[in-house]
C-alpha cells in the first residue's frame, strides 16, 4: 500500500493547523458530501474544486431524477447549503454540478 493517501491527509492536518477557520470550513464541508454521496447510488464525484468558503461538486449520474434528491440530502445534513448549478443529460448520462457551502450561524 502506498504511503501517498497518508502523506495527504498529513498535509491537510498541518493545513488545518497553519490556517485555523479556513481548513475547518473545507474538511467540514467535504466530510458533510462525502457522507451524502455515499448514501446514493448511481453517483460518481468526478472533481471537487474548493475556493472562498465553496466546495463544487462535479457528478455523473445515472439519473436526473437523483440529483435534487442528493441536494435535498446534502441541505439536511444540518450545517450544509447546497444548490444545483448546472445538469446536462447527453447520451442517456447526466453531468451535473452542485456546490455546498456552510450556513452561517
């Protein structure tokens, strides 16, 4: 096994450390998709792209019936906003975008 995805997250805790809020705001918001992703089938994370408090998810879908579902799951998971910023069907695969940010308190 390599010690790659270890040096990673190492990286990410120094990270954390050096930049206080900033990295809470991006573990937090990752942690909360990744937890809703996995709860729905039919959905592949292509590429995150995190920048001023934003995390956008770039998906392939089985189904365009799924992602308003999955933007419903992601807002309920307590400290999440989430909105669809773009979805495409071509070719029977849907491509969409969603982007999480944190509720203020």
């Amino acid at each position: 096994m390599s010690s790659t995805p270890r040096y990673r997250w190492s990286v990410l805790a120094d990270l954390k450390k050096d930049k206080g809020d900033l990295e809470d705001d991006f573990l937090t918001l990752v942690a909360g998709g990744a937890r809703e992703l996995a709860r729905v089938d039919g959905v592949e994370l292509k590429r995150m792209h995190y920048r001023n408090g934003r995390l956008d998810l770039d998906l392939t879908l089985n189904d365009m019936g799924v992602l308003d579902p999955l933007r419903q799951a992601l807002q309920g998971a307590g400290n999440l906003n989430a909105s669809i910023v773009s979805a495409a069907s071509r070719d029977g695969v849907v491509q969409g975008k969603i982007r999480i940010t944190g509720k203020k308190p």
